[in-house]
C-alpha cells in the first residue's frame, strides 16, 4: 500500500464520519420537538393533578406561580426547538417534581381531605412561603 493511499483512506473515513455526524445532528433535531412535546404533557400533569392549578395556563396567569421559576409563557408555547428550549422544560420539570416530593404528605391529605377547600388553601400557603424561600435564596 502506498502512502497516498493511506492518506486517501483516512480522508475518505473522516468524510464518511462527517457524514454521519450531519445525519445524527439532523435526528436529533427532528426528535427535539418531540422530546420536548412529551416534557410540556408531564408539566401539565404536575402542574394540574399534583399542585393544584386550575390548568396549565394558571402557571403564566396566577401572581403566585409567575416568579417561581424564570420559566415563561413564550418557553411553553414556543415552536422553535432547540437544545436550550428542552433543557428549559427539563429544569421547570425538575423544579415541579422536587415541589411535589417536598410536599407530597400535604398534597396527599388534600387529595383525601373532607376539608379540601381549607387544604387547598394551606398548599396555597406552603407553596408561596417556598416561592419566596427560593426568590430569597
């Protein structure tokens, strides 16, 4: 085998790489939008059947969810796909589901309580004093 050769093979294995790296970055483009579909389905969830919001809108309307996170109406319902955007969704997620674990005996007792109303009155309490803890942290 001659040196050209060689270097021809290599140049040849590094184009076909390249390629394939152009193939993999247009995948994953492709499943961005459904990636980060599938994440805003579980905010709902967490926001409407595990904290107690009317709907998903009540996250960007209620004065009390709006600081919590720097999370916003235009990152939910934006159409543009990106890295940035999923990790967004994937860090409000982490911020619910910590919410939820944090207090999960209160959203419990709420969800079994005769007295929900007077329950969902203390979750409002308790998540407020948490929103100004982590403002003021």
């Amino acid at each position: 085998m001659t040196r050209y050769s060689r270097v021809e093979l290599i140049f040849n294995f590094i184009s076909q790489l390249h390629r394939e790296l152009e193939r993999l970055e247009e995948e994953k483009r492709k499943n961005l939008a459904h990636f980060i579909k599938q994440v805003r389905e579980e905010l709902c969830d967490l926001w409407v059947s595990k904290c107690f919001m009317t709907s998903a809108n009540a996250r960007f309307t209620e004065q009390v969810y709006l600081e919590v996170t720097p999370f916003v109406i235009a990152d939910f319902t934006s159409d543009l796909y990106t890295e940035e955007l999923l990790e967004k969704h994937e860090k409000e997620v982490e911020y619910w589901r910590s919410f939820v674990d944090r207090n999960q005996k209160i959203i419990d007792v709420v969800r079994t309580s005769a007295y929900s109303r007077a329950c969902l009155l203390w979750i409002s309490i308790v998540f407020t004093a948490n929103a100004y803890i982590k403002l003021v942290i």
